[in-house]
C-alpha cells in the first residue's frame, strides 16, 4: 500500500469523470493510497476540466456541478502555492515544462512521494519523480 502520492490533476479527473480507460488505472491506485497531496491549484485546473467539457458538450451543467461537489470531499490534502512556486519556477526554466505543471513536481520532491499523472510531458522530464497509477500498483 502507497502511504502517499501527489495527485495531478488529470488523475483526479479521470477519477471523478469515470474516464476510461484511464479510470482502469486510477481507481486501484486511488483505493491503494493512504494519502493524496495536491498545489492549491488544482481546483481551479479541475474545474477549468469541467468547464472544457461543458463547453464541448461531454456532461451537463448538472453533471459538472455534481462532480464538483464530490471533488470537494475528496481527502486531498492542498498546500499553499507561494510555498512550492520558487523551485517550481526554476524547474520549468530548466526542463521546459510549465510551472503550473511544476508545482507538483516540487511538491511531491519535497515530501518524497511520486507524483501520479498521466502528462507525458511530465513523465518524460521527471522520470524519477512521475508515474502513472499503473506503475505504482
């Protein structure tokens, strides 16, 4: 069993979307956890996802507040983003990917724990610190 992971906000998506087939992964490694750590930030990156899809005509309006809704009672422990963005400001200046995406890199380095996420970006620059739930089962 994982004692803890940082949870990009793509996994937490999935998650709550019931994507598959990346739903196939999550949900083990979401059952596996013991505690999921996150930057402020995806809550806003998670309803931006909601919005996205709205506008694309996936779900509802319903359906995204719904989701919503059970994103907020998720146990997702969120750290407070002026703590994580000078180091995650100078992993994106030396990797090319985005602080946003940064910020949960430097996250899950500073609590030693992978980060969980489905960008391949990410996994490619950070093969040390990023996986996909699957590899983590």
């Amino acid at each position: 069993m994982l004692t803890q992971v940082v949870a990009d906000t793509n996994v937490i998506a999935y998650l709550l979307l019931g994507t598959e087939p990346f739903l196939y992964e999550v949900e083990p490694m979401w059952r596996s956890v013991k505690r999921v750590l996150a930057p402020a930030h995806w809550q806003a990156e998670l309803a931006n996802v909601f919005w996205t899809n709205l506008r694309a005509g996936l779900i509802s309006f319903e359906r995204a507040q719904e989701r919503l809704t059970l994103a907020k009672a998720l146990p997702i422990t969120t750290t407070v983003i002026s703590s994580l963005w000078i180091r995650a400001l100078a992993r994106a200046a030396d990797s090319g990917v985005a602080v946003y995406d940064t910020l949960f890199v430097e996250l899950a380095e500073r609590r030693g724990c992978p980060l969980v996420t489905f960008d391949q970006a990410i996994l490619r620059a950070f093969p040390d610190i990023a996986a996909r739930p699957r590899d983590l089962l």
